[in-house]
C-alpha cells in the first residue's frame, strides 16, 4: 500500500499524524510500538496531541470492568477531536472482545482491531476514510510481527514481547479470549531483537508474555532464553513479566541463579491464598504449592524480591478463606503487590458461579488487604535504609526537582543529580522510606559506574 501522505494546496507535504492511547499492561505498550511501526512505514508520525491527529486510536484493556469504562468514557471526548476524514478507532483487547458490536455500541468509532489484526492497520484506516467502517478480530497463531520494527523511545529500557496468548483457562480470566492461544517466538528472533536493542544503548530489557516462564518456541524453553539474552553483549539487566507460578521448573531457577543480569525480582500472582478459592479460579496450585515455589525461588536466588496480585470478593469468597490471603501476605512478606476487587467479566466461567460476595464485604475486604500490603512492605523497606544499591536511572521524578531510578530488586529511589545521569547505571545508599519508594543518596566513589 502506497504512503498516504499528501501534498497540500500551497505544495508542501502532509504527513498524517497518529495519536495513541495505551490502557493496561505492559504488553499493551509493546503493542502501541509496533502499531507505530506498522504505521510508521506507511508515513504516519506520531503525535502527542490529539487535536492534531489524523487517527485516533485507543489501544484497550478489558481484565476488569472499571478499564474498559475508562475507555467508553474517553471515547466521548476523544471525539470532539475528530475532522472529516479523521478515524477514530478501539484496539486491542477491548476491541478483541467486544468486536463489530463496539462499532454498534460507539457511531463514532470507525475500526474495532484485536491484537493479531495490526498489520491490518493502514488498510482497515483507509477504508474507514471512505466510509466503511470495519472491524478483524481474527485470530492468527502465526502472527509475531516479526518483520515490523517497533518505534520505541529511544532509552536504556524496553519491552521485548517473546510469547502471545494463554492456554490457562483461569475462570476469572478474560485473556485466552482477547489473546488467543499460547504461541513463543523463535528463540533466535528474540535473541536477534535484543541484540538490535542493545546496538542502539538498551541495557535492560524485560521479556513479556501472559505466562512467559511456559515459553518454549519447541526447541528452546524458557531456561535457554534467559541464558541467551542475559549474554547479548550490552544487556546488562534482564527482567520478565509475568510468570506462572508452578512453571518455574529447575532448569528455569538454575539460569536464573547462573545469568548474572537476570534481576533478583520476580512478580509472582497468587490471587488468593485460600486453596477452595484457587481451585474455584481453576489455579493450577494450591496454597502449599505456591509456597514451596516461593521457598524455592529464595533459594537459588538469595534476596530476591517478590510482587503479588490478589484479587478479593471471588464469588464464594468466605471469610475464612479471606483471611487465608491475608496470612499468605504475612507468610511470604511480599515486596508490594497489586490488589483487585473481583470484575465480573462476561464469557469467563466465573459469571456462572454463585454466591457472588456483596460489594460492600468486597470493598471492605480490600481496604483491610491494602493496609496489611502497605504494612508488610514498609516494614521490608525500612530494614533497607542504609543499604548501597547500584540503581539505573529512568528519568526525572514526578515531583521535587530529583531523579528516579531503580534498584534490580525494582525498588524505586529518588536521588539527586544531573540529567545526564538518565540512562546510566549509578551505586546509592537508601537515606529513608516512604514506605513504598526510597529516597536515596550517591555513594560518591562510584559515580561514573556505567556511565
């Protein structure tokens, strides 16, 4: 397909603009690159503004309800931006699941794409621009975009997406419907893309998939895959999200106790710590089993930090098994952990259980969960104030004139300095906690670490 740039009345060229908006996970970011990649070949550049763009695309979430209200409400302001010849349109997993009744729900959306429809992209646009309005949310087993280049930030982390879909069938979980299922990446094309990143300055990268641990691209698992990309000349950290928790076999642990930048963090989602709930959320674990994976991840990696996701109000959820999470926080001290009230998902198995929790025992639930989570974790900060940790510095902070960066055990530290330390590795001491981030100060010897 030809570039859709355009010459315009005084003969200067126009060159369409894209604007998008990523919900969700990581794995949405790495979506959004390679859609600007599809897109960035085409002509299209990217655009901040969504005033100015040509095309309006919001790339969607739909784990819980909340997100993929979010996006509804979005779209109404979104299209107050839209011109004649503009497109407005939903992707990713919202777009997956709602399909060709989002464009029925929304006039105003123009293309509804699912995940594996991307390079689709300039086609279906054009389309929408003489009127029809259109949507693919087909799956495709094959499909890696493997020949389209992601447009990343330039900086010293990215994303590399090296499996796509689920075979778990979780019964709270609307992914293997938004995904589709499990397929790995070649171990070579990996190995290949983070070599290309690490040419360009990249020093960390952090491997995705819905259960990246179960990788196996049917030679290699996920073991190999550590191994070679924690020896790509460059990388120096390497780091993935998120894993199965009964798929960390030994060869898996062993590459990560051996792979010198495989960082001492693992989030490890446990959703409940009642075994009736888990074997109501078809958990392939039980409580013990996830605690025998926690004792062995400790053991072959000394100081590891772990992160949870827990998920309160499950339907049945007694109050016993409640607080069966609850000593599961205390047992394994989590690091931190992301806490969730149950979302009804429409097509997961749960909508057919029973017994669903009342909003107010949820709400109340959660708010006990976050507090005994904050807790935990300032108590496993506080012991840190006073420890040096070589940090990477992402970039400046929010607020107060510092820089922020991050420990391999991914805590955050703000410190002060010079912009020019953004993307270079820097040894610090912790001075002192807010309980969930760490300020911190240079350990002056070892400035130039990195640099």
């Amino acid at each position: 397909m030809g570039r859709p740039s355009q010459i315009g009345p005084d003969g200067q060229l126009i060159v369409p603009r894209i604007y998008i908006e990523t919900y969700g996970c990581q794995m949405n970011v790495s979506d959004s690159e390679l859609m600007l990649g599809v897109l960035g070949r085409e002509g299209y550049v990217r655009t901040e503004d969504p005033a100015t763009a040509d095309v309006l695309l919001l790339n969607t979430c739909a784990v819980r309800d909340h997100a993929e209200q979010r996006v509804l409400g979005r779209m109404g302001e979104l299209k107050r931006f839209k011109r004649p010849g503009d497109v407005l349109g939903v992707v990713g997993c919202m777009a997956q699941r709602l399909g060709p009744k989002l464009l029925e729900r929304v006039p105003q959306v123009d293309l509804v794409i699912g995940p594996d429809g991307y390079r689709g992209l300039p086609e279906l646009i054009a389309r929408a621009r003489a009127g029809d309005r259109a949507a693919d949310v087909t799956f495709r087993d094959w499909e890696h975009y493997e020949d389209v280049p992601a447009d990343r930030p330039a900086g010293a982390s990215a994303f590399v997406t090296v499996q796509r879909g689920c075979d778990y069938r979780c019964t709270f979980c609307v992914v293997p419907m938004t995904r589709g299922p499990e397929r790995s990446r070649k171990l070579e094309d990996v190995v290949g893309e983070v070599s290309r990143l690490a040419a360009a300055g990249t020093s960390e990268v952090t491997l995705l998939g819905q259960t990246v641990n179960s990788y196996h691209d049917g030679t290699h698992d996920f073991a190999d895959l550590l191994r070679a990309t924690g020896a790509v000349p460059g990388i120096r950290r390497v780091r993935f999200t998120s894993p199965y928790p009964t798929d960390f076999t030994d060869r898996v642990l062993a590459a990560m106790a051996e792979t010198a930048a495989v960082c001492e963090h693992v989030h490890l989602p446990v959703q409940s710590g009642s075994a009736r709930v888990l074997k109501r959320m078809l958990r392939r674990y039980t409580r013990e089993r996830y605690l025998e994976v926690v004792d062995a991840l400790r053991a072959a990696v000394p100081g590891i930090a772990l992160t949870t996701d827990l998920i309160v109000g499950f339907p049945g959820e007694t109050e016993e098994e409640f607080a069966e999470t609850l000593s599961l926080v205390e047992s394994v001290a989590f690091d931190d952990a992301y806490t969730f009230r149950y979302s009804v998902r429409d097509g997961t198995p749960a909508v057919k259980l029973r017994d669903h929790v009342a909003d107010d025992v949820a709400g109340e639930r959660l708010e006990r969960l976050i507090a005994l989570v904050r807790a935990v974790a300032r108590r496993r900060n506080m012991a840190l104030v006073g420890t040096a940790h070589e940090v990477l510095v992402e970039g400046r902070a929010k607020r107060g004139g510092l820089l922020q960066a991050r420990t391999r055990t991914n805590k955050v530290a703000l410190v002060g300095g010079p912009d020019e330390w953004i993307g270079t590795y820097r040894r610090v001491q912790f001075t002192g906690t807010t309980g969930s981030t760490f300020t911190a100060w240079p350990v002056e010897q070892e400035l130039a670490l990195w640099a």
